[in-house]
C-alpha cells in the first residue's frame, strides 16, 4: 500500500487510497476525512490534512505505508476523534518460487500450483502457457491492490482453491509489457520471498 503527497501540487494534504469505488462520499473530522463507497460504505481511503503536522518524514510523489507511517497514521486519528486502523502493511507483491504444478481437475487450461513466498506454501490456480515448475515469479498475495485498482482475495476458480496470483509483466503494469500471454519469468538470482519492486 502507498500513501502519496505533493506539497506543492494539491497543499499540506497526504492521500491514502485504499481501494476503487465509483462513488464516493466522505465524512470529516477535523483533520481527517474519511472517504466511503456510497453503496457499500466500506472505507476506501483518508485524506489528512495539515499532514506536516502529523508525519515527521514526508516527500513528494509516491510513499510506501510502513509500520512506522501506520503509527504516525494512527496518532494522527486518534488526535482528531477518527477510529484507527489496523492494517497488515507486509509486502503483497512477492518473489515465488513455484515448487509443484498439477493439472486442474476440471478445467483444460488451468493448472493448480504450489508456491513457496518464504514465509508461506501457497496454493494459486493458474492459466499461463509458460507456467513451470522450478520457475521464480511475482506473486500478488491475498490483500495486493493490481495496479489497475483489482483487489486479491481468496477465491475458488473451477471449484479449486486459489491464494493469490502469479502475474504477467501486462498485469503488473510495466512497461514494453511482451503481447503475448505469461508470466513473468524471473531471474534466477532473485530471493524467493522477497519484495518484487515495480
């Protein structure tokens, strides 16, 4: 999750987006302003004001949301009567090492694999040509925000539980992302459970 500010582009406000809504509404408490989906009413982000008050390490563009910034967040809430939030902010987009691959019992082109991210086995149904055995990849864990604002969660895919999802370079958003269908294949080197940099 990334938190964003720009002093000189919209004022002394940090931007914490959550997740996608098409509508949005909000509620303001002194500082803080919560926005909602209208018609789930699931908090999808804050907007703080006066955020130099509140953060003692600010820069401009885009900024990861650390354990430390998520305290920060939380003693920013409490002083302006805003409920705090509890949030997992370990690294969602993760080197994986694919140890086991099956064929999908009801499905021709999905194949059900085992993926080691160091501090988990997870089990991830996948439907890429170029999927094998032995590979490293990025793995979006359950929780990771797709850049194109599509959340991971816990599903079944043809009946089989999937947690998580091996990406191609074209769903990480990255650019001269090859045309043709896969995943992205890493390099050897990479450290399996580590954190994939976009």
């Amino acid at each position: 999750m990334f938190v964003y500010y720009n002093e000189k582009g919209i004022g002394d406000v940090l931007l914490f987006p959550m997740k996608n809504s098409n509508k949005i509404s909000f509620e303001r408490k002194q500082d803080i302003v919560t926005l909602f989906d209208e018609v789930t009413k699931e908090t999808v982000g804050f907007n703080i004001f006066n955020a130099s008050t509140y953060f003692k390490d600010l820069s401009t563009g885009k900024m990861k949301l650390t354990e430390k910034l998520l305290a920060e967040l939380n003693e920013a809430f409490e002083k302006n009567n805003t409920k705090k939030i509890d949030l997992d902010v370990t690294a969602k987009f993760v080197v994986g090492f694919v140890e086991k691959i099956q064929a999908h019992e009801n499905a021709d082109k999905l194949r059900v694999c085992q993926v080691d991210v160091e501090d988990d086995r997870l089990q991830i149904v996948c439907g890429a040509p170029n999927i094998d055995k032995g590979q490293k990849v990025v793995v979006a864990k359950v929780g990771a925000v797709m850049p194109g604002g599509f959340e991971i969660k816990p599903t079944k895919l043809r009946g089989v539980d999937s947690n998580g999802m091996i990406c191609s370079q074209k769903e990480l958003g990255l650019p001269n992302a090859p045309k043709e269908k896969g995943i992205y294949v890493l390099p050897a080197d990479k450290i399996v459970g580590s954190e994939f940099q976009f």
